[in-house]
C-alpha cells in the first residue's frame, strides 16, 4: 500500500507492477478521482480532504492496510515519509515499513539530534543552538542568538521543505521569527522545537544519496545539486553536482556514509550538506526517505531506487558494492508546479483542460495528473517532475529546454515558462550557482507574451461553453463543433 497520492504515489505503483506485486491506493475525499488511485489495484477511502483527516492520520493508514491485506506500506515522501509513529505501528501490526526503522528515525530524521550525531562521528557543522518548543532547559533566545550571531536562520527541528523556517537579519526581528516559525513548525509536524543556525549567505546545496540494507551494507550514489530554490524550497536538482572538486565530492560522500553508519541506518535517505564560498562543508540535515529529486540519481546510475527499497524490505543484500556503482551522463530535474510565477506564485488550483507531455531521448516525466485531472487546493502543488539526461551537462539542458516547450498544460497556470528562462540563463548555463540564484538572477523575471498559446486557452474555453448562436452561412456540423482553426484566427504554421 502507497499512503501517499499524486505523481510520487504512481511512480512507487509502475515499479511495483514491474516487480508483479499488486498495489493499493488511499485516497481522500478530494483525490476520489486522482491518477493514483485509478493506476492502483485496488483503493481505499481514508476520510476527508484535511490531510489530518486522511493522509495524516496514522490511525487511518493502518487500518486502510489491515482492511486490504497489504504486507507492507511505502510512505513515499512528505506527509508521514518520515514518521517514528508510523515506522513503530507497521511493526506493531505486523507490516513492513518500507523506509528505515523508527529508531533510525528518531536518530536522524529530528534535526536536534542528528545534528549530536554528526558531531560524534566527526563530520562537520554549522554553529547553532536547538531551542525547545517551550523554552524549557535552554538559555534566553538572545543570549543564544548573539553566540551564534547575525544573520541566523530559524529552521524547525522536525521537518523540513520550507515549513517552519524564518531567516533573521538582527535581534529586533527575533522573537517575532521565532513565534511564527514554532507555530507553523507545530502544525505542520506536531512539533515546535526549533534550530538556530548561523546562516551561509552565498552557499552550495548538495546531498548525497544513500542506500543500506539490513545486513550491515550501505552505500551512497553520489551527490546532487539542490542550490536552485525559492523560499527554501527545491525547484530545480541535477545529478552530479557541477563544477565539484573530486576531494569535496569524495569527503562529502564518506561524510554521508560515516553518518549513516553511525545512525544504524538502513534502507533510502539523504544526507544534506550546504558548501560556503571558502569549499568548506557543513552538515544540514538527513531526510529519513526517498527525495523528490531522486530521478536524477537513477538516471545517472541506471538504478530503480524504489526496487532497492523493496528489496531492501524484502530482507534482501544490496546488489552492488561501492566499487560497481558508476556515474554515467548528467541530469537535470524541475519540479512543475500548479503555481503562477506571474502572480508571485501563487497556488493555481483548478482543472487540467488538456496536457500533453513531451517525450524523446532521455526525457522522462513522472505525473500524478492527465487532462482533466482537478488540482486541488488542500495539498503540495506539484504537478509533475520533468527530467532530461544527456552525455554531458550542456546536452541535458539542452533536451531540458526543448523539453519544457513542449509541455502545454492549459487550464491552470505552472511553473513551466519560469524554469524554461531558467534553464536559458546564462549563469545557470554557466554554473553560478549559490542558494541565492533566484534571487540574484530571476528577482526581475516577467513572462514572454505568447500570442499562440493565449489563443489556444482562449478556445479551449470557449469550446466548454454552450453556443449561444449559431453564425450564418456555417453548417450544422461547425455549429457543434466550432473549428480550432477558425478559433485562433489568421496566423501561419
């Protein structure tokens, strides 16, 4: 059983099918009609549309899988990805968690105490302070603050993607940052325990893929390069992290390794790290499941990530030694969100009119959506990922482009035309990259007007509307079924 939906949850389901194990979709009351519950065997209602209400709820998840028969749950990423309550009630009720055990989660998965687990085993990181979420056993704020000192960025210690995340610039700003971030970080994780750390102003974001068995084997499938963000928020990854120094990447990846080891853990995760502009590396977090961006890494290594985890549940050894993992190519991912660019970025919910998805080589798409899919509001607004690989970093960027001209979703508003100017930027071409690029080279961003395309929404919506009168001199069969041609008007193919 997948307890999770869209594009992550069809995904896990096309491996499954591979591999001849049958598979079970949970929906809520908002995803009655999603692609991942019409890809599954079989599908169970959990509740409402409030994620605590479906997706959320531990309670619910197991009994959907109890009431199936599933001999084990893949949580995907986000939602309960990297819950210790979920992990510990699988093994309670005699289902496999396909992810590390709740211990390892304990371990790592909190920033607090992986951040205790780093130190121990040598690696690298930035100076912070963990602040409990209600004061209690810790020094004043802005004793703590003034120690680590300006700017600092608040980040919540049990979740990530954004949530729970305040940068502070001075003291005057604190207090006010830390209230609002323990808030969020509570709701959206049940937890208001927060980190304080120093903030890298012009810094590198890469993360090492790892992969251990229950036999004591782990390996890691090289680095990516996560630095494209907005608002903390990864919109753009690529495999291997460019312009790297063989010694980092190679330190950078024993570092993962000894961190993992340490923390007992088995199965896939992520160990982040952020570089600043001197090459030095600094521990950041460790995401306890299978990451959004992990297509790149399979095309570079030609490994099917989510077959090794289930492997790895299985019981099973892992296939490979360090030595027979190789890097081949280069790949490039951008996440394509229900978003207008335009308009701040604003969530654009509403229904798919039409898409079509580009193909050809090394172009892949993983999609929880088709032509009249409804996007709705009460969840993550990723569409779909968009991946391109190519023999070297100029080639995939260039399938990547192409890719992303090719990929007409009408209806709502997308990313799409903000990552097609991001992959044409020269800095981005260049491989200037920082944790500041958006700011530094999309802050002026407006889209180009495209007289075609407006065309096309402009028919498409007008062809759902009951015609009002018919014109004269045009026969019965165009009244019905108004021409695209006559629609766009006079221009040339």
């Amino acid at each position: 059983m997948i307890a999770n939906r869209g594009e992550i949850a069809v995904r896990i389901m096309r491996t499954c099918r591979s591999m001849g194990i049958e598979t079970v979709a949970v929906y809520s009351d908002a995803d009655a009609d999603a692609l991942h519950v019409r890809v599954a065997d079989r599908s169970v209602h959990l509740g409402g549309a409030a994620p605590n209400e479906s997706y959320l709820s531990v309670d619910r998840i197991i009994d959907a899988a109890l009431g199936s028969g599933a001999e084990a749950i893949h949580p995907g990423y986000g939602f309960l990805a990297e819950s210790e309550q979920l992990a510990r009630a699988c093994v309670e009720s005699g289902i496999v968690f396909v992810g590390p055990s709740a211990d390892a989660i304990a371990a790592l998965g909190n920033k607090s105490s992986a951040r205790s687990c780093a130190e121990s085993c040598g690696v690298p990181v930035i100076t912070g302070a963990t602040l409990a979420g209600n004061g209690a056993g810790t020094e004043d704020p802005e004793t703590l603050a003034a120690k680590i000192g300006y700017p600092l960025l608040i980040k919540a210690a049990a979740g990530g993607g954004g949530k729970g995340m305040r940068l502070v610039s001075n003291s005057c700003e604190l207090r006010d940052a830390i209230d609002a971030a323990g808030r969020e970080a509570l709701n959206a994780f049940g937890s208001a325990e927060l980190i304080l750390e120093r903030f890298l102003e012009r810094s590198r974001h890469v993360e090492v893929q790892i992969l251990g068995d229950l036999h004591g084997n782990i390996v890691h499938l090289f680095e990516r390069e996560c630095s494209i963000q907005r608002r903390h928020q990864k919109i753009l990854e690529e495999a291997p992290a460019p312009a790297l120094e063989r010694r980092l990447r190679d330190e950078i990846c024993d570092a993962a390794l000894r961190l993992a080891t340490a923390g007992g853990y088995t199965n896939a995760g992520t160990v982040e790290f952020l570089i600043d502009e001197e090459g030095g590396f600094f521990f950041l977090e460790v995401n306890t499941r299978l990451q959004v961006e992990h297509p790149v890494t399979e095309a570079v290594t030609g490994l099917d990530l989510v077959a090794a985890q289930l492997r790895v549940a299985a019981g099973e050894k892992l296939r490979w030694e360090q030595e027979a993992i190789t890097c081949r190519g280069h790949a490039i991912e951008c996440r394509v969100y229900a978003e207008d660019p335009a308009a701040a970025f604003m969530p654009s919910p509403g229904t798919i009119l039409h898409q079509e998805e580009p193909v050809g080589p090394g172009i892949r798409v993983d999609s929880g959506a088709v032509s009249g899919s409804e996007i709705p509001i009460d969840y993550d607004p990723i569409v779909a990922k968009l991946i391109a690989w190519g023999e070297d970093r100029d080639s995939a960027r260039g399938r990547m482009a192409r890719a992303l001209s090719e990929y007409p979703i009408l209806g709502i508003a997308t990313t799409i035309p903000f990552l097609h100017d991001l992959i044409a930027a020269r800095a981005f071409a260049e491989a200037h990259l920082s944790t500041r690029f958006i700011d530094e080279h999309m802050a002026s961003w407006t889209p180009r007007r495209d007289a075609l395309a407006e065309a096309l929404v402009a028919f498409v919506a007008d062809a759902r509307e009951p015609v009002a009168a018919a014109p004269r001199n045009r026969c019965a069969d165009e009244q019905s079924h108004p021409s695209p041609w006559a629609g766009l008007g006079r221009w040339r193919l």
